[in-house]
C-alpha cells in the first residue's frame, strides 16, 4: 500500500520530494534520479535548487521518462530541452550525465533497448518522480499498457494530445508518437514519488492508489510496487 500524504499545496511537496533527494545524494553522490516532465515536477526542481549548495551534484545521473518521437532535440518542447532548461541547467547537473529517451527518426530502431541499458549500467533508478495524465498514464504509458512494457514506442492518445496542446502554438503540432519507459522499467526503480495536484487528477489518483490493478489505468501499477510515496494536495485527494 502506498504511503499517501496529502500537503496543502505543491510547493510542500516539492519541498518533501527535495529534502529526500538530497538526502539519497548524500548518502551516494553517484545516485540515479528519475526525472519527469510535464508541470507536476516543477515545485520539486524549484525547491531542489537552494538545497544544493554544498551538495556534490557532479556525479548525479538521471534519466528522463519519455520523449517524444521525431521532434527536433533542439525543438523547445522535446523533453531534453525541457530537461536541460528546467532541471539540468538550473540545478547544474552534469548534462553528460542526464539523459532523455531517443527519439529520433534515425536512432528509434534501438533506442529503447539502449536505454534501458544505459539505465541497468547505472545501477538503476534510486527515486523515480512521477506525474500522473489525467487518463491514469505515468511516463507515456496510455491505457492498455503491459505491467511487464520496457522502453519502447507508443501512440499518444487524442486526450494526452490536447492535455499538452498547451505548450505548442496548436494540437496539430502536438506529435503523434512518443517513447517511454514501461511501466516494468518504472517498477524497477527503488522507490517511486509520485505526485498530482488539482481536482483534474483525483480521478486518476483513486484509481492509482485505491482501484483495481488494471492495465486501464496505468498508474494503478504503483499498487506492485513495495516503496511508493504518493504526495497529493486536498483536490487531487478528494476521490480519496
Ligand atoms: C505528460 C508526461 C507525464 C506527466 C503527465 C502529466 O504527458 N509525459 O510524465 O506526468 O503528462 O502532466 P502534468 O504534470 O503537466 O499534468
């Protein structure tokens, strides 16, 4: 069962989330973070930065979640830039040493089992934060997803597609295909934070944490996994 605790806003949680990723950096400053993107995170990122003076950060891996496919890497809204701006560049990470999934045209025939490598080279995943889409996905993992999927290409749904239409100029700019880790590379990693906040996600957070284990909500899947922290404010709650 998940530990659930509810803060009476994002910036508690970030807070929360911060404290117990210095405190994983410290006790092994080669220690492998799982980043994700989308707004969730943020707070973490934010609150992250002034806790790290004196930290050595220089050896501190991480691995992004998902990317799209066929966006430009250097396109605003890829994840690597959105990785670089939001956490690489700010919290001066060693950039050599986060990565983002592929997913380029030319790279994507191999990109997932490399990345899963590339994550099983680095010892695996110490902590793993986690957003959840209002569908119930974590990472990029739509309805129907296998509990046992790796890295791999999926098709983002009509729903995910308009949820991010807002960081493009329009949905039809909003690519079609991402790749991501599975929910079987999510399961690997040691310990899983998961966050949400707002009443759009109290649906998708019952589900995760209370409803039947079920390929039809992805996120339900932190139900199989023994170290979860759920980190939730009172709308995200309510379906509680
Ligand atoms: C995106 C990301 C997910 C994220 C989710 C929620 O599509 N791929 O990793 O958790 O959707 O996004 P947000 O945090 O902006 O609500």
């Amino acid at each position: 069962m998940a530990e659930v605790v509810i803060v009476s806003d994002a910036s508690v949680a970030g807070g929360v989330v911060a404290d117990e990723i210095v405190r994983v950096v410290r006790s092994r400053p080669d220690a492998v973070l799982g980043l994700a993107t989308g707004s969730t995170p943020l707070p973490v990122y934010e609150a992250l930065r002034p806790r790290l003076g004196g930290v050595d950060v220089s050896r501190m891996r991480g691995f992004a979640l998902d990317e799209y496919v066929g966006l430009d890497p250097s396109h605003p809204q890829s994840y690597r830039s959105v990785i670089a701006r939001e956490v690489v560049e700010p919290l001066g990470l060693d950039p050599a040493r986060i990565r983002t999934p592929d997913g380029s045209l030319e790279g994507i025939a191999h990109a997932g089992e490399d990345y899963e490598a590339a994550i099983e080279a680095a010892g695996g995943v110490d902590l793993q934060i986690l957003g959840i889409g209002t569908d119930g996905h974590i990472g990029f993992n739509e309805p129907g997803s296998s509990f046992a999927s790796l890295t791999r290409v999926k098709t983002l749904t009509r729903q995910t597609r308009e949820d991010n239409a807002r960081f493009f100029d329009r949905i039809d700019d909003v690519p079609m295909h991402c790749i991501t880790q599975g929910l079987g590379t999510i399961l690997r990693a040691r310990h899983l934070v998961l966050l949400a906040f707002g009443a759009g996600k109290a649906e998708a957070v019952a589900g995760a944490v209370e409803g039947p284990v079920t390929a039809s909500l992805p996120g339900s899947a932190i139900q199989l996994h023994p170290h979860v922290t759920v980190l939730v404010d009172e709308d995200a709650a309510s379906g509680l």
